[in-house]
C-alpha cells in the first residue's frame, strides 16, 4: 500500500470514528433527557397531579444534543485528520 492510500485510509477511518462517536454522544444525551422526564412526570402526577409535556423536555435535548455531538465529532475528525497530515508529511521526509 502507498503512503497516500495510507493517509487516506487513515482520514476515512478518522472520519468514519468521528461519525460513530457523533451518534453516541446524540443518542446518550437524548436517552438521558427521556429517563429525566420519566421520573420527573411520574413526581409531578403523584405530588401536584399535573401532567409535564414531553415536548417541553425533549426538543431542548435534541438541541443540546445536536451541538454536543456535533462539537465532539468535529473536534475528532479535525484532531485525527491533522494527524494523518502531520504523520505523512513526517513519513514523506524519511523516503527522501
């Protein structure tokens, strides 16, 4: 394999991680507003008898979420796609 398949196996990889991680981050934060809202709508119907809308709690988590992740995996990809850069510049010089 060349060093430029390499590297651009090495950034689809770094890519694809990135993607991975996105849909973790979103479906955790997304998993955790549920299970708040649970637990909060089963205390306010047995303490004040008042039903709580799930929209109100899940559309600020699917906001939340959206950056977080995006924040994650955009960090991920432009920390591992450098890299690959900086390794095959490095790797460039020492076949010289």
């Amino acid at each position: 394999m060349t060093l430029p398949r390499r590297a651009r196996l090495a950034a689809a990889l770094w890519l694809v991680f990135a993607f991975l991680v996105w849909n973790v981050v979103f479906d955790r934060i997304l998993v955790l507003a549920g299970r708040r809202y649970s637990y909060e709508a089963t205390v306010a119907v047995r303490e004040r008898g008042t039903y709580l809308r799930i929209d109100d709690w899940m559309q600020p988590a699917m906001a939340h979420g959206l950056w977080t992740a995006s924040a994650v995996a955009i960090a991920i990809a432009v920390v591992g796609v450098a890299a690959v850069v900086m390794a095959s510049r490095r790797a460039r010089r020492r076949q010289m």
